[in-house]
C-alpha cells in the first residue's frame, strides 16, 4: 500500500512539474492574450483582456538591467521611470472603430520635470498570421494623421491566450 501511496505522489509531481514547463497556450483568440516584442536588452508586453463588450489593455516595458521601465495597470494607467525616477505618465483609452471594427488605442504620454516630451498617439491594431502576431499601426499622432501601413507600426508576437495578473 505505501508503495501505490508513494507512486501516487511521483505522478502528481511529476505532472506539477510537465504542467510548470509548459509553454502557454496560444490560439487565434482575436485581440485578447499577451503579446511581446524586443530583444535581450528591451522588452515590450501588451496584454488585451475582453470584459463585456469593451477592452482592457496594459502595457509594460522594462530594459534586462531594470533602469527603464514603464509599469501600468488595468485601467489604462501608467508610470515610466529611468534609473528609479518618473520621467512620464501615460494614459490608454481603447474602442472599437465602427468603420473597420478594428481595436484602436490612443495614448497620451505627459512628461514629467525630467522629460518634457509630450506625445498623443491613436493605434489601429489588427491581429495576423493565424492570430499569433498583432500590429500596431499609428494612425496618428501629436495630430498628424497616416493611413494604416503609411505611418510607424510595431508587431507583436503573442506569447499565451491568458493574461497574466487580470484584474
């Protein structure tokens, strides 16, 4: 009988430890998962939640050594600081454009004491290859406007259909 207890118990750590590993699931989810780009100095991570007939997104960014980051929470606010001091606040508001049903972002970047660069962007973001990439296309912005694909556009690849820390 211990040795069926024992044999139990190995299998159930053995499926913690497999279920631990493994990557996150990631299917074509529509606008909602967490999505990243960057390279080994600079991440950049857009999580999309769905609650009702609106969405959430947050963003974050952090270099590797942790003196640039921009930490923000579900309700669309944000702080960017270098080497442990603000430099900007941020603000998101997102919507679903009517003409093309496409999610749109805008986004309000207020500089602070150490950083007087004020920036206002509206992104149309449409979601690609099987729903694994998502793109960013600035549509606008500081009131400039571009036709999607003529102005600066970011691509995401999505890393989980979940978001991590929902609200």
């Amino acid at each position: 009988m211990r040795w069926f207890v024992r044999t139990g118990q190995m299998v159930m750590l053995v499926s913690l430890v497999l279920a631990c590993r493994s990557r996150p699931r990631i299917t074509d989810r529509g606008y909602e998962g967490t999505w990243q780009r960057g390279n080994d100095r600079v991440r950049s991570t857009i999580s999309i939640l769905k609650r009702g007939d609106r969405y959430l997104f947050r963003w974050s960014q952090t270099t590797k050594d942790e003196s640039w980051l921009v930490r923000c929470g579900w309700d669309g606010r944000c702080v960017e600081t270098v080497d442990g001091k603000k430099v900007s606040d941020y603000v998101f508001r997102t919507w679903i454009d009517e003409k093309t049903g496409r999610l749109m972002v805008e986004s309000s970047r207020t500089g602070s004491a150490t950083s007087k660069v004020d920036v206002h962007d509206v992104d149309q973001l449409e979601v690609e290859a099987g729903g694994t990439t998502l793109v960013c296309h600035t549509v606008e912005r500081n009131g400039q406007r571009y036709p999607v694909g003529g102005g600066p556009a970011r691509w995401f690849s999505k890393i989980a259909d979940k978001v991590f820390d929902p609200p």
